[in-house]
C-alpha cells in the first residue's frame, strides 16, 4: 500500500483566503458566495446524500455511462495515472480504477479536493481496495494553477460530475486551460457534463422533496459561521433554485426572509432586504456545441462526445490541442 500526500496551502491562508471572497461577493450589487465553500465536512455529506436522491439524476446517469464507456477506452489507454479533479468521495471514479487494474496499466491515483479531510477518507478507502495503486491526494483550489506531483504517463485526466457547470464560461476555459497546460502528447482527457433538457426535470433536481438541496445551499452559511464568526441565522433564509432558460443554467440562491443585517467581523455589517438573495452556485447544462467552445477556447480538441439513450449526461473526451506549456 502507498501514500503520498501534495497537500498546499496552510489554514492561515486558506482563512484569508475565503474572508477575501466573502467580501468581495457580499458587496456585489448580486451578493454570491464561491460554491467551492459549501464543502466542509458536512457539506461533503450533504453532497453524497444529494447523489443519492430520486430527483438528482446526474450521478447516475453518468455512472451508467462510465460503465458502458470506460473499459473500451481504457483498454486502448492503458493509463498508468489518473488525475481527477474534484474527486470528491470518487465513488464513480471506481469504475474507471477498476479498468485500469483490469488493463494492468494502474499506476497512480491523483485526487485533488478542497475539501481536505474528506478527500483524506476517500482516499484510505481507496488504498485498502487498491494496494497495488500508489494514491497522492493533492488538496488545493483547481481553479488556480495547478501543481502535480511527478506521475507516470500516459494520464488520464477526469474532470466529473459536471462540476465545471458551477463555473462561468470564462472561468470554465480559465480551468479546462489549466488541465490542457499539464497535458502530454498522450494523455486523455475526460469531462462529465450535464446536458439541456425539459426545465421541469433539471429544476426538480435542484429541489428535493426531501429538503437535502436546501441543507446544502445553507451550508455554506454554517461554514462562514464558524470559520469567521458571523452571525447569520439559517432559519432567516429560504433556498432558491431556478432555471434560466436563455443562460441554460440552475442558479442557486439563498432568499433573505425578511430585512435583516448579518455581522461578519473584519468584514462589518451586511444589511439585506426583505427578498434580496444571495446566489451561492451555478449550474450550466450544455450541448455538444456548448462544450466544443469550451474546449477549443481552452486549447483542447473534443475527440469524442459519448450520450446515453437516455440524453441526460454526457460523456467529452479530448486532448491538448497545443501541447504542454509548462509540463515537458
Ligand atoms: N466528482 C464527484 C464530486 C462532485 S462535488 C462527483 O462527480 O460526484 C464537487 C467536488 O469538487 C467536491 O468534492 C468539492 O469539494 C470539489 N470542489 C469544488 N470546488 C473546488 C475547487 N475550486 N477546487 C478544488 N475542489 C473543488
Ligand atoms: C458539484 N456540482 C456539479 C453539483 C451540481 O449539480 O451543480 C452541486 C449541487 N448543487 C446542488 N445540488 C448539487
């Protein structure tokens, strides 16, 4: 059994860090607050229990996917690393490890998170179900630049559950940009991507009956609560999810109830009105076109685009168009 850790950023920046954001959102005529904050521990959890609602048909659309998909592909790879970004509890990451022992090509494992301690579980499971894997969990924010460990090629970098789509297009390609800089001639790239579809079944996602979408959203003020001692009452906020139809994308929002003024100390007093919203994520459904531009923005050719029957979820593989900047 092996493991490495690339860990990088001490807490004392990471603090600085997310009061910087906070105040920076908190004084946009349109509050938001970065999502990558909603994910704590507890946050972590809240996501995992998401997956596994009827309503949220993501994860398993992708899932199906994966099954389907990835032993072909990985059989011709033959990736000796994987690097995924956001990896989460990499429940569905199984899938493409268990290819890779199969093709006896697995080598290395590199999840990179920000949510460090959950990564940290998810990894020790994964070393007990792979002991031949070396498994380098890598904790930082992936929409800085990236720093990797050395790790053998080819690599198959993933880039799941449609995690991009929290991001604005620019800071999408900013992203895609990043992965294509560390690329090798042949490596992979996979990105799962929620597709457009009926607005009724993409908006009931984001709204469970069971209420664990709203626990998530106000999770995020239950992390500002504690990491910099703010004030904000979680019962004074409704969660808000809807659809944008001509941006294609879910906006989450958490709704003031009523006039109220949430004190954050070294930030000061932030008045809200009745109504007024803070929008804590977004989340794009996109085309093959829509990706295509992404990709191409961002220096990658789109090889392959993979949908199920179904044509909730897809599949883009591709490659760094321009080849290594900064990786020889
Ligand atoms: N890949 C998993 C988890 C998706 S949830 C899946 O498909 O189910 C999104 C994951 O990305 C979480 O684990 C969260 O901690 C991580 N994340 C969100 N923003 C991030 C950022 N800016 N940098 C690194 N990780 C981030
Ligand atoms: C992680 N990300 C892709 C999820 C999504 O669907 O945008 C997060 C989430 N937010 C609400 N439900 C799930």
């Amino acid at each position: 059994m092996s493991e490495r850790s690339n860990g990088t950023s001490s807490a004392g920046v990471q603090r600085e860090q997310l009061l910087r954001d906070v105040a920076r959102g908190l004084a946009m005529p349109q509050k938001e607050l970065d999502p990558k904050y909603f994910y704590d521990e507890r946050g972590s959890a809240l996501f995992e229990l998401i997956t596994e609602l009827p309503e949220y048909y993501l994860t398993r659309a992708e899932r199906k996917l994966l099954e389907s998909e990835i032993p072909g592909f990985i059989g011709q790879l033959q990736p000796r690393s994987l690097v995924e970004l956001g990896a989460g509890s990499a429940s569905k990451t199984r899938v493409i490890l268990d290819a890779m022992v199969h093709a006896g090509s697995a080598a290395q494992y590199v999840p990179l998170d920000v949510s460090s301690e959950f990564l940290e579980e998810s990894a020790r499971g994964l070393r007990e179900s792979y002991p031949g894997l070396e498994v380098i969990t890598a904790i930082g924010d992936f929409s800085q630049k990236l720093t990797l460990p050395d790790i053998e090629g080819p690599t198959l970098f993933a880039f799941l559950g449609s995690t991009i789509g929290n991001f604005e297009d620019d800071a999408a390609v900013t992203i895609l940009a990043n992965i294509a800089s560390q690329m090798r001639p042949d490596d992979r790239f996979l990105l799962g991507a929620d597709l457009r579809k009926d607005v009724a079944t993409i908006e009931a996602a984001y709204n469970d009956e069971a209420g664990v979408t709203a626990e998530f959203n106000l999770n995020v003020l239950r992390v500002l609560n504690r990491e910099l001692g703010a004030d904000f009452d979680l019962a004074a906020f409704r969660h808000r999810a809807i659809y944008d139809r001509d941006r294609h994308r879910i906006e989450m929002h958490l709704d003031s109830i009523d006039d109220q003024v949430v004190s954050i100390p070294q930030i000061g007093e932030i008045p809200l009105s009745q109504g007024e919203s803070i929008r804590t994520e977004l989340s794009s459904k996109y085309d093959r076109a829509a990706i295509g531009s992404l990709f191409r923005r961002a220096g990658l050719c789109l090889d392959d685009w993979i949908t199920g029957a179904d044509g909730l979820f897809a599949l883009a593989v591709g490659g760094a168009s321009r080849g290594p900047d900064s990786r020889p």
